[in-house]
C-alpha cells in the first residue's frame, strides 16, 4: 500500500447523551395524547401558555447554578451580559415566574396549561432521558378545595381522553400536612428524623407495615444485607402511624370512609385536623361534580414532594396487572401527579399566593396506554404509487393527488431503484397498498393494487385461512376509477385484521 | 421611621431577553397553523420527527464554538464528558445529522417532516427573538425534479391549509447554478467580486435594474449620500446579468415562457444550461401535478443562501398589498423558503446525498394570515358560571358539566370575590356569557344568562341598531333546559356579529 492522503476529517454523526430522536407512529401517539388532552382543558377553560426555554437561574430556584458546578442538575449558560440563565426543569417554575410577574393583568384565578420540553442535566441511562415533554395544568389564585377537585377531575377526564378506560386509572389523593400534625402531636421536631421516616412511609407498598415499622424504629436489614438506619421514633408515634397508614383500607372505601378511619386513627394535631378540613372539601367538590369513588380515592400513604407541596397532594396510578420478564406481577406505578403549592409565586412577590395543579410526562403515559393495550389506529404509511418510467409520470401523479384528496395518504417512489426495491421500500414505509399502472393498464383504463397488509400477514404466518386468502387475495387488478374505494376497502380490513 | 430588618432578598420575575411568554388567541392560532400544516404533510407521505434540542458543536458545522466565545451564534456548552454541544438553530442541521446516522436502515428517499423551536445566540430586538417556532419538510434521498416539485406543491397545499386563499401568496422558484453559470461563462471568477454582484442583484426588487447596474459596474452613491463600492463586472457580463432578470416578466409569464427567455438572454454556461433542465424537469413535474402558473412561478431575481443550496432554490412570498404607518404600499415579503441542498449529509458520511426541503417560520406565517385578515375562529374564552354561595355549588356545578359535555368551553368561578369583581372577570377572560342561578331561579328550574358579546357591543359603541339591541338582549332568564341551546345561540350569533 502508498500512503495516501488523510481523508478529510468528518464529525461523527450522533447525538448527544441522553437526547432520542423520536419519529414514527410512537412519535405519532404522543402527539395525539397531547392534542386529545389540550381539548379537554381547554374545554375546562384552561388557556394556553408557551414560556421561552431559558429563565434566569435566579427564578429557577433552587438550581442556582455556581461558578464550579454549573451544570449542577441544569443546563445552564453565562447570556453575554454575565447574568445566568438555565434551560427550565419542569414547568411550573416558569409558570409561578410568570404569573409573579402579569399578576395586575391577569384574570384571577389564572387558569393555564402548557406542554412543551423540559431539561434535566442528570445521568443518562436506559429509558433515562435529559429532554422529555411534561403536559401542566394549574390554577393560581384559587385556595378553594373546588380549585383541587377541577384539577383532579380534569386529570381524569384527560387520561380517559388520552385513551385510558374508566377503571384502569385512579388518582389517589392525600394532603402533606396529615403528616405535619402526626409529628407535630407526636413531638418529633426534629427535620432530619422527620425525613427519614417519611422516606419510611414512602416504602409502605413495597415493605408493607412490618418494614415500615422497623424503619420507623431502630432500622432494617433488608434481603441483600444492608442495613438502613432507622428514624427511632417514640413507640407511640410509630403506632399513631400504623393506624394512620391503615385508614385507606384495602381500597375499598369511599372518600369518606377513609376520612373517618384518618380520624379515628388520632393524634394529627392542628395541622391535620386543617387537612382533613381540606379533604373534607375536596371530597364535596368531587361529589359535587359526580367524580365516581373508584376514579378518585384519599389515601393517606402518599408522600410525595414535601418541601414543594403544601396541602393536597395527587397521584394518578396505573391499574393493571403487568408482569415483568420473569411472570411477577409488577406495579406501573405512577403516571402523573401534583398538589397544592402556596409559596411558589411568593419567592418573587411576597405574597402567598395559593395554586393548585397536576402534570404527567408524555412518553410515559405513552408507555401506560401501551401497557393497557391502548395503541389505538397505530399510524400507517402512505400508500406508494411504483414508478416504472418517466413517460408515465401523469398517470402515477393524477393516482397520488386523487387517493390524497379522498384523505388517503399517498405519495410517488422518488428514488430511481427498480420493481423489486420499490416494493421493499413500501414494506419499510408501512404501506398498506401499493399502486401499479404499467403502460397496459394505462391504456386499458384499469390499475394493479397490491394488498400490502395481506402479504404481511401471510409471510407473518398470522393466517392460513383459505376463506380469509381468498377474501384478502393480496393482488388485484380493477377498473382505474375504482382506485380509490378499493384501496380504501383495504385499509378498513386491515383496521379489522387479527392483530 | 425605625430600622427595620431588610426583606428577604427575592428574584426578580422576568424572562430573559429575547424569550417571549405567549398565550391565549395568538399562541392558539399558531397551533392551529402547525396541526393544519400537519395534516398535509402527513397526507403526502411525510413521516413526523423530532430531533433533540441539543446537537453536538461539530455537528451543527459552521456555528462550531471556540473557547472564547462559545455562545456565537448559538447557545453552547460543555458537557460533564467535556464535549461542546449547542442548542439546534434549525432543523436542517439536526435532519442530516439524523439521516447520516441512520441512512442504512432508513427507507430511501426519506421523507420527513418536522416543527419545534429554535435557538439563535444573536441580539434581541422589537420582534426579534432568540427562540422561534419553525416548520419544515424535507426529502433525502432523491435527485429527481419531482422531489423538489413535490415540496413546492406541498408547500402551497400546506400554506392554503393555515388559511391562505389561492392568490394571496406564490412561490417563486429559480436555481443557483444559474448565477454560477453566468459567472463563469463571463469570466468573474473571484469569489470576492461574484459576492458582491449577488448583493447587488438582491437588490433588484428594491432599486430596479438601473440601481443594480451601478452596483454591478463602479458603485453607487445612494439617498442618504453613502456610496457602495460596485463588483466592476465587465460590461458585456452586466448586459447578459440585465435581460437575465428581466426574464420573469412582470409576473406575467408562464414557467415555461420564463425559461425561454432566461435560454434566450445567453451567456448562461455549462452550469446554467444544466440548471435550465433541472428547472425544465421541475416544469413538467409541477405540470403533472396540477399546479397553477399563478401559484408557482419561476423568477431568476431570488439570491437565497448561495453557500448552502446546491440547485433549485425556492421562495413563498406574500401577496398583498399592506401598507406602511403613512400609508405606503409595502410588501410583506417572504413567509418561507428553501431549496435543495446536496452536501449537507456529506459533511458526515463523505457521501453527497440530494436533498431538497421548505421551511417556515410559524410566527411570521401568522402575522402573515393576519396581514391577509385570515384570523378566523378566533378563540373564545370559556362560558363562565358565577358562584353566589356555597350552598348552591351543585346547581353550578351541573352547569358547567352540562355546558362542556355539549362541547362548550366552561368554568366556574374559582376566586371568592362578589358579583361586580365576577363579572369583570369573566370579561377578561373574553367568556361569551356567564351563566347566573341564584336561589330563587333554581328554584322555579330557570337560569340567567348575560350575553357578554352584545354588552362588548354596546359598550363599544359598535352598534346602536334597536332592531339589534331587541335581538341581543344582553341578559335574560330562560327555562334551565333551555341552558346549551341558549348560549350556543349566543356563540354562533357572535360568530355573525358586525367586526
């Protein structure tokens, strides 16, 4: 070999770690999520509202960047004249900046939602992003619990529209200050104490009340062998807790149901008394507006953003039955929450202001309705008119513009590759049909359709059926005015195909 | 007065410079625009994707940041791995990097189409902003002209989607190997000189031929006393450069009679001949396709990002006649634009791969269609149910349930102000009505309703028509199962009523 010259040196085609292109009919799915859900809040009276991608670090909070560590949770960058601005981390930040700042303007209370791209600079991993799209509603201004229940039953009105069936979602509702008094009237003053067993309680569905309580108490040796100190409370606090945890049954009770059993399990202090208060009316606004008990439960289990919340806190769950690789059932878990923020708007003005409000991440409510089965009309391809030469290019053109006009998907292969790979390339475009007018068929006023769905579902071994072969023949050649309603018969069978 | 202790230091609410917050009516409209917009794209067999925000330095090409000033242009950082990444200034860089990195698996051509914003690191100003909305459709993949008719055809189908009447707008179309050619064949071959001579030409529209020809020949001294140094072409190159733009006409020829003149205005090349053919194909293509001779023009005047595009270049420009603030007529100029651009992928994969794609920017299309009185529907804000009492929170509960169920965007009122302060807010939040049941209307079953678009009316003065005043009463007491039927009649005579 001589040497030769170095090839130029060219960037390397990737993006960068923890941003996923997205296309296709996933692509497809999350928008159509987010569409159906915008017009039920908007039907809510819920108006729109874009903010810009940067806010200053400063009104982001508690992401304040610092000179070593900039990045620090954020993305953030130096603007030209020095002041920090940070890429936004979710969107109610922006939603308090915001209001903070047109709070003469606005009608009060201020009903929006948003959705849009939020960033977190945070370690990428497997299904672990640094861009993905929440969607937010929330209400400032309002401190009446008819304020909650609107968010919360317009959560739920906004998964059934996403394409969640009743039943296969619920919300659970609590109020982070039921805890406040638990502690308050047990004694426990201490904020780290207070942490660790509320990190404790977080655990109750996965360890159950025996963990808890060891956690509660001394600490626990977990099934690995590690040992995790406990929060040490007194005796009688521990056991306060166990009849509070308790108190929600077995899901099986109504609203108020559970609030007596929180009532009678005692010791919650002024603090939760005013929760309870809280829930009270919460539960009368979700009566009122006839929010059934299996859609919306009070479940006081949840611990959820407790430096961030200052009452009611929500929960929307996933409810069925997955199972992992190995068969065991597994938990969806969580597919959107919120609650009651009162000091958001204040770091900026002052002024409590109170505000309410629930968000969801997109991709994952995606992942939750595919888990339910819920991949309703998956997109399909256009359907490809086969280019066999130039000479008949208005004969392919005048196909493509008569399926589009009846609103059928089409185009014309533009590449310059022969039968064979044409018909290739349809296949990867999920084509449903492809269109072939060769100069006879032309001349003798008919077209070939190919029944692309039927050939997959052959060489898929999906179906032998002779009845159904001879229903779905995969190649047919028809009158040329006959294009349209034929291939519009086979989309309709394929949406009625075995799956 | 005594000290006091200072107030806890609070951020201060606001964006920062060049991000805009944008809501209600204008952030509806430009939606509707991209879901419209959509649609055709999807009908024509482009396939949605959407790229992340951040794109590595090197391969977003030109805008490569160096240490010094790493924000030039774009806004970078440095990820914790070290590596510089940007936010993305279009779509086109993060499409070829996208098709490089998937070109095996891709099926070819490839069609895409994408929205989402974009950054620019430059200074803010009135109505310039540092992140916008853009909208393109591009094909990689295919060298034929009926990938770059397609685009065009697609792109007047798209803008008559966002509300456009045929007529309002034209694309015209040329090809920058034209230039290249003419350069060539009349001996200009420094870089420098055939840059200025593009400048002047741009200026063609604006100046007129006898403008240009100065800034072809010596310089210009122009109003204002500054003088322009001209490209000193030689004279023969400028008489060829003069019947050559005058080869469109006045907007009045066909493509095909364009094309005979610019064949017939000589000195075109090598490379002009073969531009002159590909616009041929591109023709006969847009032909075939239908596509009016009023809709798509061909125009040698466009100069458009001649580092950048390969061949036929494109442009949707406005056409109507909006006058300045004294009354000049001014032309409202491009609303979108592209071409095809073969090199592009080739930075990645060494491999030059033809592509050809329109992009527009979505706030610029909406001030467009407003410019052309094109503001249809705009956007209501929601009927509004005043709240009395407590007591009565079911009977307005039920109202407003009925209202959304009939599809009418409803609310209640959420704050705990009185009826003046109610109904002001339900001005501000342009509500259409408010719906009023007080204790002694539910209980003889009936129900107030304030028309609030007649009392705007009125209170604009816009009419004092009494046969009108005794139609829309303002305010009147109905049955309450006379409630949807009422107030949907409210909103489709508001939809009637005199601007």
């Amino acid at each position: 070999m001589t040497d030769a010259a170095p090839p130029p040196a060219r960037p390397e085609a990737r993006s960068p770690r923890g941003f996923a292109d997205r296309r296709g009919p996933s692509l497809i799915a999350e928008r159509r999520i987010v569409q159906r859900v915008s017009e039920v809040y908007e039907r809510w009276g819920f108006e729109p509202l874009d903010t810009g991608a940067f806010e200053y670090a400063d009104a982001l909070g508690k992401f304040l960047p610092d000179a070593d560590r900039p990045n620090e949770g954020v993305f953030a960058l130096q603007d030209d004249d020095d002041q920090w601005m940070a890429l936004r981390y979710d969107l109610t930040a922006p939603l308090a900046r915001f209001a903070a700042q047109n709070w003469e303007t606005l009608p009060k209370p201020f009903r929006r939602y948003a959705f849009g791209p939020v960033w977190r600079n945070e370690k990428p991993g497997p299904g672990r992003f640094r861009e993905f799209t929440q969607c937010d509603a929330d209400t400032v201004g309002s401190d009446r619990p008819e304020a909650d229940a609107e968010i919360i039953a317009m959560a739920c009105e906004g998964l059934q529209a996403a394409g969640l069936q009743p039943g296969q979602a619920v919300v659970r509702v609590s109020n982070r200050k039921l805890f406040d008094g638990l502690f308050e009237a047990g004694g426990v003053t201490d904020p780290g104490q207070r942490l660790t067993a509320l990190r404790a309680i977080d655990k109750f569905d996965r360890l159950g009340w025996q963990g808890v309580a060891a956690l509660l108490g001394e600490g626990r040796l977990d099934e690995s062998g590690d040992y995790t100190k406990g929060a040490n409370l007194p005796l009688g606090v521990a056991a306060t807790i166990e009849a509070f945890l308790g108190s929600a049954g077995d899901g099986d009770r109504t609203r108020a149901e559970t609030l007596d059993a929180i009532a009678r399990s005692g010791g919650l202090g002024a603090a939760g008394e005013a929760a309870l208060e809280e829930l009270a009316g919460i539960d009368r606004a979700l009566g009122a507006m006839r929010v059934g008990q299996d859609a919306v439960r009070f479940d006081p289990t949840i611990v959820r953003g407790l430096e961030y919340y200052t009452g009611a806190v929500f929960e929307a769950e996933l409810l069925l039955d997955t199972t992992d690789d190995k068969g065991r059932p597994v938990r969806f878990g969580s597919i959107g929450g919120g609650g009651r923020y009162d000091d958001l708007v204040a770091r900026f003005t002052g002024e409590s202001t109170p505000a309410t409000g629930f968000s969801f991440g997109v991709s994952r409510l995606a992942s939750a309705l595919r888990a339910a089965g819920r991949t309703d009309g998956a997109a399909r391809g256009p359907v490809v008119v086969i280019v066999f030469g130039q000479d008949d290019m208005q004969a392919y053109l005048d196909a493509v513009s008569e399926l589009r006009n009846a609103g059928i998907a089409a185009e014309l292969y533009l590449g310059r590759a022969g039968m064979k790979a044409q018909m290739k390339y349809a296949d990867r475009r999920g084509a449903p049909a492809a269109i072939m007018l060769g100069g006879d068929e032309i001349a003798a006023g008919q077209v070939t359709i190919k029944d692309l769905d039927a050939g997959r579902q052959l060489a898929a071994g999906v179906t032998d059926n002779e009845a159904w072969k001879s229903e779905r023949p995969g190649q047919m050649k028809v009158a040329r005015n006959e294009l349209v309603t034929t291939v519009r018969s086979i989309i309709d069978a394929s949406s009625r195909m075995p799956a």
